[in-house]
C-alpha cells in the first residue's frame, strides 16, 4: 500500500509539473503574440521588443532561426506598417553590427540594451528595473522601471526618449526554460562601453 502511495505521489507531481511547465509556456507565448500585434514585427518573426514612444513605435525583431549563423535581427522605428529606420538596412546575418550589455544590483535591479550599429550612429534599445531611494522626505524606496532608445553621433547623444507604454521584452535574456532564443547570437559588450544603468538612470545633479 505504501508503495502504491509513493508511485501515485510521483506520478502526480509529474503531472502538475508538466501542467504548470505548460500554462507557462503558453502564457509567454500568448504575451509574445499580443505584443507582436502592437509591433513593427512580421507574424513570421520573433518579438525581442517593443513599445510605444509618443505616436510611433520603436522595435527590435529576429527571424525565427537567428542564430551566430543564421537569420537576421533588426531595429524598426515609425509608424506600424510603414517603419522609417531600419537598422541594418537588409535581412541578412550582420551580428558584427548588434551587441548587448546587462548589469544587474544587489537588490534585484537590472539594465540591458541591444546595441545596433551603423556608421557613427549607435542605436541603445534598453530596459532597466532598479530599486531607488530612499527618498529623503519618506525614507521609502521605490522600484523604477525605465525602458526606450538612446542614440549617439561620434559619442554625442542626438536622440534619447523613453516608452510611454510598457515594453515587450521577451524576458530580455531569458526565454521560456533558460536562455534567451538569441543570448548566444551576439556577443556581449565590455567594459569600456555604456553601462546601462548610466542610460536608464542617468545623472540628476
């Protein structure tokens, strides 16, 4: 009897296991496939992000086979149907062209970005999550959250606006069950680069 039990107990749990590993795999898909329909992405493509800023809408999307060698990732920016920016110009495999860099805080923060390259232009697509504070009246913390794009000009920045809508950020790094789809296509940056924290948090003198 007891070992009736036991056999009953382990198959159960490996049931609901299976069923929750299940509901949470749908759920991002569902997640993914509502952003996909707020986005400058194809229904043949993958949303790495996406979110309004002001009237128009800034995104970042891969072929379903993006890879260290295959596919393509892009930055898309303009109105849905008709982007105005498309970096790189062409679907085609230009991973020397993107890079990423993710910081994290010892209270659970992180900063990331998708770097996108093109002549002297550097197009920053970030998003950062940090606990701020403590306010000097309250003495309370707050969590911030600050998500949207950044670009320089031979080092000089000439565009920085934040999402007023939420971000779809496809776990930035992390899909479903561990590593991003795309974490190994591109390399991540060094030091010597933009901290992500200094774009989404910058300096308030």
């Amino acid at each position: 009897m007891q070992m009736f039990f036991s056999c009953f107990f382990v198959a159960f749990s490996q049931t609901l296991f299976a069923e929750t590993k299940f509901d949470h795999v749908k759920a991002a898909h569902d997640r993914e496939s509502k952003a996909k329909t707020e986005s400058l992405c194809t229904d043949n493509e993958r949303v790495v992000f996406t979110c309004t800023i002001k009237q128009k809408v800034a995104s970042v999307c891969a072929s379903n086979d993006f890879s260290n060698i295959s596919g393509y990732m892009q930055y898309r920016f303009g109105e849905i149907g008709s982007p105005e920016i498309l970096i790189p110009k062409k679907h085609k495999l230009s991973q020397s062209d993107i890079a990423f860099n993710f910081n994290t805080t010892g209270h659970g923060g992180y900063a990331s970005y998708i770097r996108f390259s093109q002549r002297s232009y550097k197009y920053y697509i970030y998003d950062a999550s940090a606990v701020t504070g403590p306010d000097p009246k309250t003495g309370l913390r707050s969590l911030e959250e600050h998500s949207g794009v950044y670009v320089t000009k031979n080092q000089n920045v000439v565009f920085s606006q934040e999402c007023n809508s939420p971000a779809f950020d496809n776990e930035l790094f992390y899909d479903v069950g561990g590593e991003s789809f795309w974490g190994n296509a591109i390399p991540k940056l060094n030091e010597d680069d933009i901290n992500p924290f200094d774009i989404a948090f910058p300096y308030k003198p």
